[in-house]
C-alpha cells in the first residue's frame, strides 16, 4: 500500500466531512441514547451498554460510511479515484478512515457516559473491530449501488434499522421461524459475544457465533471490493 496515495484520500474525506452536518448529526443518536440509557440505574446496564454500541456500529458507521461513497459518486469524482494509480485496498481504506474515526468517537463518548465496567477487553475490541469492517462494507456496497444521495438514504435506513434492532426483535420472537433466521444476523452474534464477554462467560461459550462473525466480515469484504473492482473496469 502507498501511504501518501491513502493520506491524500483521507484528506479529502476530512474536508468533505466537516461541510456535511447531515452526516455528523448522526453522532448525536448513540451519545443521546448513551445519556437515556445511564439514567435508569444499573439493571440491566450490559444490555443498554451493548445496544447502544451496536447503535453507534448500525447507525454511525453504515450511515456515513454510504453518505460520503454516495457523494462521491454524485460529485463524479469516484470514477476518477477509481481509475487512479491508487488500489482497491488503498481506495477502501482512505474512504474509511474518517468514518472509523467518527465512530471510535462514537463509542468512546458513549462508553464514558454510560461508566461500565469493561470485563474481556480484548475479545470486546475484537467483536467491534469484526463489526465496523462489516458495516463498513455494507455502508459502501449501499453507497456504490445508489443512484444518489436521496436514493442512498432509502436503501441505508432498512439495513440500519434491521441490524440494529436485530437482537431485540429476535428476542420477542424467539419461539418462531422468525427467531431463527435472525439468530443468524451479524448484530445478534455482536449483542451475544458481547454479553458474555461482559459477564464473564468463557471463551468457549461464544466462540462459534465469534466465527459467525467472522465469517460475515470476510463475505462483506469480498462483495465490496468485487463491486468496488467491477465499478472500476466499467470506467
């Protein structure tokens, strides 16, 4: 990888960044939540410490991460940055930088207000970094695909709200066939490796929806750099 190829691209999506208060307001929502949730005392403090990261993974990552490939394909300038000397490798991650900023951010501001107690750092920071390259991926499949950024705001929302949500409506129907296909979502294996690493739970316990995961991530980068490839050749 071409370090200054990338830090040119960063550069950019910082500029582009901060004229997009759309965009940045977005950071309010799991901050907000964040202060709801650390007033209701501690039952339950896990759970409101989990779905309020998986918020921040669903509605910060995915959401920016599809509004700046949505404009810059609106722009007309993604077709000139795919044809670049820079890689698909160099072109993901400067694109992405600036919204894994956004959502360290994120997280961080609503770990500090919310003050848990973080057991299993380790697995908890990989869990997270599983699920950022995932919503990053879908994020910028979203972002490709749409015609616009109007479009794009259609297309995103869905995937926001079904991957954040996720755990909660498989939880009311855990009894039905629809429990079962939810079971199998990326967010719910987040929510679940992410409870038991809180509570102390061994590794063994959550260690094949942790390959679950895994495996989510890797089909999202491959169907990313597949479509970022085939934008690419049709330039």
């Amino acid at each position: 990888m071409n370090a200054a190829r990338i830090s040119a691209i960063i550069v950019k999506e910082y500029h582009d960044l901060k004229a997009n208060v759309q965009v940045l307001m977005m950071l309010l929502i799991p901050i907000f939540l964040a202060v709801l949730y650390s007033r209701m005392g501690d039952d339950g403090k896990e759970f409101s410490f989990v779905f309020v990261s998986l918020f921040s993974l669903t509605f910060v990552t995915m959401y920016v991460q599809s509004m700046l490939i949505s404009e810059e394909k609106e722009k007309n300038t993604l077709q000139a940055l795919l044809m670049s000397p820079a890689n698909t490798v160099e072109i993901m991650v400067g694109k992405s930088t600036m919204t894994v900023i956004i959502t360290i951010i994120s997280l961080v501001i609503s770990w500090f207000i919310m003050d848990i107690e973080l057991n299993n750092l380790g697995i908890l920071l990989l869990v997270f970094i599983l699920s950022v390259v995932l919503f990053l991926c879908i994020g910028t499949i979203v972002g490709l695909i749409s015609k616009n950024l109007i479009q794009t705001g259609v297309y995103i929302m869905p995937f926001m709200f079904l991957f954040g949500l996720a755990p909660m409506i498989q939880l009311y129907f855990s009894e039905s066939w629809i429990g079962d296909i939810l079971s199998y979502s990326p967010s719910v294996f987040t929510m679940d490796i992410s409870m038991s690493a809180l509570e102390g739970s061994a590794f063994s316990s959550y260690q094949t929806d942790l390959l679950w995961l895994a495996g989510w991530m890797i089909v999202g980068l491959i169907g990313t750099f597949m479509l970022l490839k085939k934008n690419s050749l049709s330039n």
